[in-house]
C-alpha cells in the first residue's frame, strides 16, 4: 500500500497528511490535536500555536518516555522470570538424570534410556 493522502484537524487548523495507514494517521493526528487542545486550556485561547504545539510535544515526548521505560521494566521481569524457570528446568533435569544413574547403578533401569 502506497502513501495516502488524509485530511485532519489538529489545533483548530486542516493538514493533508500522507500516511501507508489513513486511520492511524487520524488516530495520530487526534491524539496530538487533544495534547494541543489540553496545553490551550491550561495556559488559556490566546496561547501562540507555536507555544501550544512545543507544549503538546512535550506532553507526547513524556507519555512516549514513560512508555518507554515501563517497557524496559517488563522485560527486566520477563527475562528474571525466564531464567528463574530455566533454572528451576535445569534443576528438574539434573534430577532426573541422577534418579536415572542411581537406578542404573542399582541395574533397575535399562542402559538404554536415553536423555
């Protein structure tokens, strides 16, 4: 799919955006219009756009740092819980394998088995 032209609202003014995604760039464009429009109501209707926007960056730049790190938070756990169950599988298989030498060793299993 090639690039699409769309048109958007964001700050009260008409883009024509061009986007491989049209709903996504609306969904884009929507989240960025709320930011601006959020930054209006804080500091009030005759607040510079060019202010507005640099304060809806900011909003955006932070929520996408906060996801960030939470992402990073997830795979630190993932990954200490991923090796906390391979180490607790390590274990169940060195156990195994000593039950099978002991039973070996006391000629109850057949030398066969193989692991």
């Amino acid at each position: 799919m090639g690039n699409q032209r769309v048109r958007v609202e964001i700050g009260g003014r008409a883009y024509h955006l061009g986007g491989a995604d049209p709903a996504r760039t609306r969904e884009l464009a929507r989240k960025v219009d709320e930011a601006i429009n959020r930054s209006a109501d804080t500091l009030g209707a005759g607040t510079d756009s060019y202010q507005l926007a640099i304060l809806a960056a900011l909003q955006i730049a932070d929520e996408l740092a906060t996801a960030r790190d939470e992402h990073q938070r997830y795979r630190l756990e993932i990954g200490a819980a991923s090796r906390k169950l391979l180490d607790g599988l390590q274990s169940a298989v060195d156990g195994i394998e000593a039950e099978v030498v002991a039973l070996r060793a006391q000629e109850r299993l057949p030398q066969r088995i193989l692991f």
